[in-house]
C-alpha cells in the first residue's frame, strides 16, 4: 500500500554558444498514497501552470530542479503544480479529495530520511547536543553542520527543514548550522569547509557577542529562518548536510 510505481525519466540537453551541451536529467515517481489530494496552503507551490501537459510539467520541473522536489498534475485539465517541498508532512485536504490531481515525487538519490536541494542531501535531527557534539554526529554519516550560502538555500531550509518549529519565542527553538567566528572574533566561516561566510540572515542586532560577557561563537536557525550567535556549549537539535 502506497508503494511508488510508474517512473518517468526526463531528459534535458541545454546548448549554450562557445560552451559545451549540458545535459540534465530528473527521475519522477507516482506516489498513489496522494492521489486525488491537494495541501491546504499553497505557499509549498512554486508556481501552477494551465495548459500544461504532463511530460511539460515535468520538463518545467527539472528546468527548475534546484528547488522543484515534485509535481501535482491533473492530465485531464492540463493543470500542473511544481512543488517546493514534499506532501509528506504537509496539511492535506483530506476532506476534500480532488479527482485526477496526482503527486509525481523528484527521487532525489538521498537516504531515507534526508531532503535533497540543489545537489545535496540535509537532515534535521531533533536529539539535543552542543555544537561540538552535533558536528561530531553528522560526522558519522560522511556529513557536516549545514552551511548555508544563499538566500535560496535559507528560504529552502525554512519551508522544508523547520516548517514544523515554532514557539513564542525564537531564542527557544534555534537549531544549529555550522557557522562559528570560534577562531577570530566577528570572522564567520563554516565548521566544515572552514569557508568564509558569503551570505547572512542575522536576527536584529545580531551577532552581539561584544555586548555580553558570554562566548557566543556559533550560529543557530530561526524557525522564520533568521540566525543568532549563541554559546557553543548550548544543547541545541541541528540540520547535517552532505
């Protein structure tokens, strides 16, 4: 039961003057567990198309496959819905089932467990360990503490990773990312690559570790997907990227 089936796999050659062809590929997968079944908010759509066939919905989809983790077709009314995120985990509109929409799924070559994005795999895991021992963790699995590089890429992590974070207060549901200025006070890099930092999405005045006596060298999330400097020895869960 729920077993996916069917699988498409569609072929992109991009030709570019003075540079060679670049050729992308995408392999999509039927869900039938959600079929019929749309989600409540839209805010998990890209974009919804009319006109749209089938095989072109999922061309719009690998055009997009950066952040397109699946499609919602309806073949009959020629209507499509490229997806930002799975509808695992999402609210669906159970009570209002909608013939001839499907959930075409990105097979994403991640672990079971892990989201895909832009060419690599993230996992957010709940346990609570200080920054040292989550880099430790995600070691493990050939990972390291997530580095975030763009806006995108925040965005991305915000709607997928910590949709379902909130509380009150931000400073009581951080998790962590990779980032640290451990080394040189005010220089941020990444634990694992050690690369500067060339994008940030700091929360009010943060970082304000010269207005405290506390040591707050490592960066935390925000469920809103702001970021905060905090003490490295806080027991926080954390997001492993490979």
């Amino acid at each position: 039961m729920g077993t996916k089936f069917y699988f498409f796999v569609v072929l992109l050659v991009v030709f570019r003057p003075s540079e060679s062809q670049n050729i992308r590929t995408l392999k999509l997968a039927l869900d039938p567990k959600y079929t019929s079944l749309l989600p409540l908010s839209t805010q998990y759509y890209i974009t919804e198309l009319s006109s749209t066939p089938r095989m072109l919905c999922f061309l719009m989809c690998l055009q997009l496959i950066d952040i397109c983790t699946g499609t919602v077709v309806n073949s009959d009314a020629l209507q499509c819905k490229l997806m930002n995120s799975h509808l695992n985990g999402l609210i669906l509109d159970v009570n209002n089932p909608v013939p001839g929409w499907s959930f075409w799924d990105v097979e994403s070559g991640c672990a079971s467990g892990w989201l895909a994005y832009n060419g690599h795999c993230y996992i957010r895991t709940s346990t609570q360990l200080s920054f040292h021992d989550a880099h430790t963790h995600c070691q493990q699995f050939a990972a390291y503490l997530v580095e975030i590089n763009d806006l995108n890429e925040n965005t991305w992590i915000t709607q997928n990773l910590l949709k379902d974070i909130y509380c009150a207060d931000p400073y009581a549901c951080g998790t962590w990312t990779g980032g640290n200025d451990m080394s040189v006070e005010d220089s941020f890099v990444w634990r694992g690559s050690n690369a500067a930092f060339t994008f940030t999405n700091w929360y009010g005045s943060n970082p304000d570790d010269a207005s405290t006596t506390e040591k707050l060298d490592c960066v935390e999330i925000f469920y809103l997907g702001s970021w905060n400097d905090r003490p490295c020895p806080d027991l926080k869960p954390f997001i492993c990227e490979k």
